[in-house]
C-alpha cells in the first residue's frame, strides 16, 4: 500500500467477502428457525391427536368409576379399572349415551384434550347380526261343545276310522299303551287325559262341523270333562293306530312341533372390516352442536376440514372388554330388535338351581331367545296359548329340552343353555303379546367375567380459525 492510500484491492477483496460470509450466516439461520418453528408447530398439531388417544386409551378417566356413578366427569378416559390396559365397552355405551343427552362435563373434557382444536373422534366395533326366524311350536286349544250341550266328537278324516300314530306316542294319564294293550276299547271318563302323536293330518269334527286341524308330527292332548261323556278310545300298538268312537265333550290341545323350520344367525363382522362406527363425535369451534341445534355430521367435518391448512390423523387398534348381564327385564308389546341379556365368559359351572324366569302376559303371547355357548348356538323360544305355557330349547333344528309352565311362566335351567364353562351370551329377538317379564333366579353375575374383543380408535384434529 502506498503512502497516503486508505484502501488496498486485496482489503477491498476481504471485506466483500466477509460481508458475503455474513450474510449467508444470517440468511441460513433465518432458514433454520423457519424450519423450526415449522417443526415445532407440526410436533404440537401431531402431539394433539396422539396426547387424546393417550389420555382416553391409558386412563380409567376421573372419576375412574363415571360409567356406573354418572357423576360429571373432570378427565374422559376409556381404560377398565378392573382389566387394564383394555378399554370397557360400558364406557364406550356411557360415553354414546353422554354425547346423546348434551352433558356439558364431557364436552369441556373433550374441549380441553383437544386444546380448542377441531377433532372428530370414532370408535369401531365389531358388528353383530343376530336373529331367529320361525317358531318351533303351534299350540290350538280347541273346545268341542258348549258347557250344556253335549255332542258328537269324531277325531280323523272322515267318519271314526282309525288312523296312524307315532308307534309308542299314546299315553293314558301319563302311562303308555303298550302292545299289551292290544286292540282292546277303553271307556274314557271325566279328568282322563290321552296324548298321542299322529302321522297323517286329522280333523277335529262336532256333529258335522270342523273345528280344527291338526298337522302330522304335533303333540296332541285329549282331556275329557263332561260327567255324561260316552267316549272309548281304541289303541292298536301293533298297528300303531288309533280311533276314537261314542260321543263326549273335551278338550283337545294341540302342540304341533317345526324345530326344522327354525333358523337362529349369529354372526359378526370383524372390527378390521367394518366401515361404518359405533360412535362418532365432532367438535367445531369448541362445540358438538351445529348452529341448527343438532350434532354436527360427517359432511359437516369435511366441509370444516376443508377450511383447515393442516389435518393430522391418528389412529389405535386395542382390546376391550364386554360384559352385560341384566337379572331383570321388561318388555311390552312394542318392543322390535335384539336385546343382550347376558354377554361374557363363565369362570365355574352353574349351579342347578339357577333358571332363566320367562313369564308372557296375554292370551296368546310368545317369546324367541338366542344362546351361545363356547361354539354352540341354541334357540330358546317359550309361549302361552290359552291354559298352555311351555318352552324348548332348539338346536340345529332338534327339539333338545322341553319344559312346561303354568299360566304364562316358565322356568328353564340355565345348566341347560350354558352346560360348558366358556363363552356365555343370552339375547331376546322378539316378542309378541302384551308384557314380558324376564328374571334370572341366581346371581349369574358373580361368576360372570368380561369377554375380550378388539376395537378401532381413529381421530381426526385440524383447525378451521
């Protein structure tokens, strides 16, 4: 440098330079807090959805019990006290039933999980189809004669000709005709009472005129009631047939019996293959509830998400266990459905004086219920018909049990649904009369444990502001 000169090139070069290394330093750490701040903001948006799944997936809530005490609820949470980490399906249902009735403590629990933010949460599960079609017994209860008039009574197709019957069927008071019997006539007299079974339809006549039909195969009961009766019953056991001659009133009761008409359908789709979710709730603008009072719907999320720059999902799949067990139960003529009345898996046997209590109010009342135990499915369908009360168990389309009742109750042994220690679920399809009053007679509950299935959280969050 010469005397006298303030600034060199090679000074000159070295401040560009520097200025150039400064400036990429600034420019480079503005990029980097730009793609923190990025960053940071996404982990919080991420950490919202996942935190709600947390919190609802690995806590009881508090209080831990708000399914059974429905006290308000201070933190949601989904977990089983009694079987961690599964969630409880009561908790799922006490959550619906919440959502349904506006309790303003779950949406501020809700509204706080999700930070003010957007959310729509679901719960899928699996799905059950569970019926019975057809009812296994017809019951006719066919008076022949008014109470002073005496008449003619003709049981077969034409005239008395004898006609067939399931050989071994006929019983006199509860005592068969044997072969011994030969084709011996018996006088018949008032309180005796005949069953039989025939094998081709007959017809039940008074002094010409036809008062009912009875199909082959059904159980028919003959009670004779007048004093001044003159009937005879004739019995050939090696023939296998039956006739009946002279003139009486009685009654005749018909249980006819299609055990093979009867379809039971149990069956469910797997959680992972169900489209549609047992619950949904979303939460706009820190409310469930459009401006037209009702819930906000699926399209109303969409619609809201459409507005947000961001939408972070997430999504559990878990156990979760079932178990409902109600002892008693009312149902009145417009029930329609399916109803559970026991859903869980036996620790020990039942004991033999545990029944399931079916009482049918009406004149002609019936009632249809479908069991599964372990792998076996049966049907248990109870009726009234008059004086007549009676129940069967079906399976695969087999009369297995029969019980009979006594003015519209009938007892049945629970031994006799659930005979296994396994999987134990009791549900009622339908009904037809006027009441049904259903009591189990032993508390089932207390050897009665959840069942474990899965279920499918997902969640939506976003933010529309």
């Amino acid at each position: 440098m010469r005397r006298g000169q303030l600034l060199s090139i090679d000074a000159l070069l070295s401040l560009v330079i520097v200025v150039m290394v400064v400036g990429v330093v600034i420019n480079t750490n503005d990029m980097i807090k730009a793609e923190i701040t990025n960053l940071v903001e996404w982990y919080d948006r991420a950490n919202i959805a996942n935190n709600m799944l947390d919190i609802l997936t690995k806590s009881p809530g508090y209080p831990k019990d708000w399914d059974i005490t429905n006290t308000p609820i201070r933190v949601l949470g989904l977990v089983s006290p009694n079987y961690p980490p599964s969630l409880a399906y009561n908790k799922i249902l006490g959550l619906k039933e919440r959502i349904q009735d506006g309790d303003p403590s779950v949406i501020d629990s809700l509204r706080n999980l999700s930070s003010g933010k957007d959310f729509m949460f679901e719960i899928y599960l699996r799905k059950y189809s569970i019926s019975t079609s057809g009812f296994p017994i017809t019951g006719i209860y066919i008076i022949v004669g008014a109470p002073n008039n005496n008449v003619n009574f003709r049981l077969s197709d034409s005239g008395n000709s004898p006609f067939d019957v399931v050989c071994g069927s006929v019983t006199l008071n509860g005592e068969p005709l044997s072969s011994s019997a030969g084709n011996i006539l018996l006088d018949l007299t008032p309180g005796d009472v005949v069953e039989f079974i025939p094998l081709e339809t007959v017809y039940v006549y008074s002094r010409g005129s036809l008062l009912g039909t009875i199909p082959p195969n059904a159980v028919v009961t003959v009670e004779v009631i007048d004093v001044g009766s003159n009937l005879q019953l004739r019995y050939n056991a090696a023939t296998c047939q039956l006739q009946f001659t002279g003139i009486g009133r009685v009654y005749v009761q018909v249980k006819a019996y299609a055990p093979q008409d009867v379809n039971l359908t149990y069956d469910f789709t797997p959680v992972s293959n169900v489209t549609e979710p047992s619950l949904r709730i979303i939460m706009i603008n820190g409310t469930i509830y459009a401006p037209n009072g009702t819930l906000y719907t699926y399209n109303d999320a969409l619609s809201s998400m459409n507005n947000s720059q961001w939408v972070e999902v997430a999504e559990r799949s878990l156990s979760m266990v079932k178990k409902i067990y109600k002892s008693n139960l009312t149902l009145t003529s417009v029930f329609s459905g399916v109803e559970p009345i026991i859903i869980g898996k036996l620790k020990l046997e039942i004991p033999n004086y545990a029944y399931l209590n079916v009482t049918l109010i009406g004149t002609e009342a019936n009632a249809s219920f479908l069991a599964v135990n372990g792998d076996s499915v049966v049907g248990i369908f109870a009726y009234k018909s008059g004086n007549i009360t009676e129940a069967v168990i079906v399976e695969n389309g087999t009369i297995v049990k029969k019980y009979s009742g006594l003015k519209g109750n009938v007892m049945i042994p629970l031994k006799d649904i659930f005979p296994e220690v396994n999987i134990a679920e009791l549900y009622i399809t339908s009904f037809e009369g006027t009441e049904l009053f259903i009591n189990i007679t032993w508390n089932l509950g207390v050897i009665l444990e959840p069942r474990v299935e899965s279920c499918r959280l997902k969640l939506w969050v976003w933010d529309e502001k």
